[in-house]
C-alpha cells in the first residue's frame, strides 16, 4: 500500500484519536441544541473536521460531510476492483446472516448511511430471530440517552423503532476514560476491553436462544488486531469477542469506500466480489464481509431524512427570510429528537415527520426562539 493509501486508511483513526485526546465536553450538547444554540456549538468544532462534519449531520445536513466523506472514499484501493463482479451488498449480507447469532456493523460516524440502513433492516432482522441491539453511543443499563450520538435524527430514529419492534435495547459503552497520558493503542484497548465486557454481561444474562445485533462505530468491528499509526497494532471490541471470550461474530464493515448516489435509494448498497470472496479494503478489513453505503449528495441534505416521513415546514409568519435557522421536532412529551434541519439566510429547509405528535420549535443560531407549537401530525 502507498503512503497516500495507508495515510487515508487511517484517518478515521487518527482523527478519532485525536478528538478523544482533547478535553471536549459533550454534556451540554443536547440542551444547547434545544435552545438552538447553534453558533456557539459549531465554535467549540470549528478546529476538529471529523467532528464539524458529525455536528453537521446532527442538524440533518449530512450532505456538509461530503467533502470529507467524498476524500476518505477516493482513496486508490477504493477504485481498484478489477477482476471483481459488483452485487446487492444487501442480498450478500442477508444471504449469510440467518444462522448467526451476534450480527456486528459498523458506521461512520458523520455518514447516516448506515444508521438508515439499519433501521430498514430491523424487521428483517426480528424476523430472522435477533432479539436485542447494542449501542456503542448508550452506556450500560441505558435503553436511551440525552447524549450526543442519539442527537442525529438517523440515530434516534433507528433507537425508537428498534424499541417499537420489540428489541432488547441496551448499551455497551465504556464507563471509564482511558488515562490522560494513554497512547494510541493502550486508549482503543481500554474502551474496547470494556465494551466487550458488557457485551458478554448482556449475553450471559439473556435467554439462550437470543440473538444479537451490535451497532459500532468504525474498527470496533474488526475480528482480529488492527494496524494503527506506525504498524502498532491494536485490539477492538470484535477481537475481544471473538478471541477472547470465545464468541463467534458476523461483521460488516460500511465505512471504508462510500459512493455518490445517482439515482439509488438511501438504502442500496454494493459489494464486490470474486468466485464468493468478497473485496475487503480500507482499515478495517478482518470483517466478515464490507459493503458500501452511499453518502448524501452535496445539493441534497435531505437524502437520508427523507425516509422519516413527509416533508413538513410550519405556516408561519415568524420565519425570517435573510436570516439562518434551525427547526426541530421532538416527539410529544419527550426529548426525542424526531428531526431536525439547519436553513441557511433565504431557504427554508422541511422536517421529515411521520403521523403522531410533536413539539416543534425554531430558532435562530444564537438561540433566540422565533416560534415554537404542539403539531398533531396526520397523514
């Protein structure tokens, strides 16, 4: 692998270590949303690009994490698929997956992709048998979470409906930090240890026959040690499943080469594959199969939202028309995000919203609160 290559194969690595590594506090994130304190958040990122493109997609603009998705999947080994047939990532993943018992994939965290994905699988899934779903973004004895990855609408979303259909919702994050002096390899061991310790409690104490859907994020999936930073390898979640608790797990991988839609579904995804050997790339290859998810289009930020129901925008006098705001839906009673979507001056952007109730508000980015109403939706 070139330099170029191996450097784009770790970025999401580097990047994720790096934030880790800073004292950012995401406590206040969620009420400082609801206030619509958009300004104020988007300064605390504006020096972190990983985690601007996942602020971004939160405030239902994934398509503002184009330019940094569309640069991570045109790495070199993104492009080279010659000799390999291009197929239904879908079929190839449901086509293996019925006799599993703990389903792990991943996502890229500024991607909603694979959190849409998801949460059009989960009837397939309940009816294959799986039973609960882990979360990486919820902590144990959580079955939801004021916190900062369940802002994004996609996430929400997949959380709420996987509890409609009856899963067994927990979390499995890790409850302690990692030491302020910790390295690369010894901060992704201290939370994957601990992650996989509350995964195997969960497993222990459910019924024997229970199946297990486990939703991570990047190389926590992988099935054997990762190559991070200067060939130091390192273990994750899967690893630990797998290797050191004896558990046998069916991983995809979704992050490493997203593509741009033309006239595809949300929901379509690819694979390549060779005589049944599927191509692997990209930094998280010790999976048991890696498909590829499209990205939102640049003039689209509502290509994954769109999924969540009809389009929906308040009649009201209160909208200002050079002015850039944010729009939100709560589910009625709740802290639940439903959606939400930041206009820049002179556009008005729709909520995606299904029939029932919700608490519905608007602000402009410095927090002052333009209009706010109970909206009993029906369709």
């Amino acid at each position: 692998m070139n330099k170029l290559a191996l450097l784009l194969a770790l970025i999401p690595f580097l990047l994720t270590a790096s934030i880790n590594a800073k004292d950012v506090s995401l406590d206040q994130f969620p009420e400082q949303l609801r206030k619509g304190e958009v300004n104020n958040i988007l300064s605390q990122f504006s020096e972190q690009p990983q985690m601007l493109a996942q602020v971004y997609s939160i405030m239902g603009r994934a398509d503002k994490a184009y330019d940094l998705i569309q640069r991570l999947s045109n790495a070199p080994f993104c492009n080279d698929v010659g000799g390999y047939e291009k197929i239904s990532g879908e079929a190839r993943v449901k086509s293996m997956l019925a006799d599993e018992s703990i389903f792990m994939i991943n996502e890229n965290h500024f991607n909603p992709a694979s959190r849409t994905l998801t949460m059009t699988w989960l009837p397939w899934l309940k009816a294959q048998g799986f039973t609960h779903i882990g979360f990486e973004a919820l902590e144990p004895n959580e079955r939801s979470k004021d916190g900062f990855y369940s802002q994004e609408p996609m996430m929400s979303n997949l959380i709420k409906t996987a509890e409609e259909l009856g899963f067994e919702v927990f979390g499995y994050e890790a409850e302690k930090l990692a030491p302020e002096d910790a390295g690369f390899v010894e901060r992704f061991e201290f939370r994957d240890k601990q992650q996989a310790k509350h995964v195997v409690a969960e497993i222990k104490k459910a019924p024997k026959d229970a199946k297990f859907v486990l939703f991570a994020g990047w190389g926590h999936v992988g099935e054997a040690p990762l190559r991070g930073p200067n060939s130091l390898t390192y273990r994750v979640l899967g690893d630990f499943l797998n290797n050191t608790y004896g558990y046998e797990t069916f991983s995809i991988d979704t992050t490493a080469c997203a593509f741009e839609p033309v006239d595809e579904s949300p929901t379509t995804t690819y694979a390549y594959s060779n005589d049944g050997n599927v191509l692997n790339v990209g930094s998280v290859q010790p999976v048991d199969s890696q498909i590829r998810v499209p990205m939102a289009p640049a003039d689209n930020p509502s290509y994954f939202r769109r999924l969540l129901g009809e389009a929906f925008l308040p009649n009201t006098d209160s909208w200002p028309p050079s002015t850039a705001v944010i729009l939100q839906a709560y589910y009625a009673g709740t802290d639940v995000v439903a959606d939400r979507v930041l206009s820049e001056a002179n556009e008005k952007r729709p909520l995606f919203l299904d029939e029932g109730e919700y608490r519905v508000t608007l602000h402009d980015l410095d927090g002052n609160l333009l209009w706010q109403q109970r909206v009993n939706r029906t369709l």
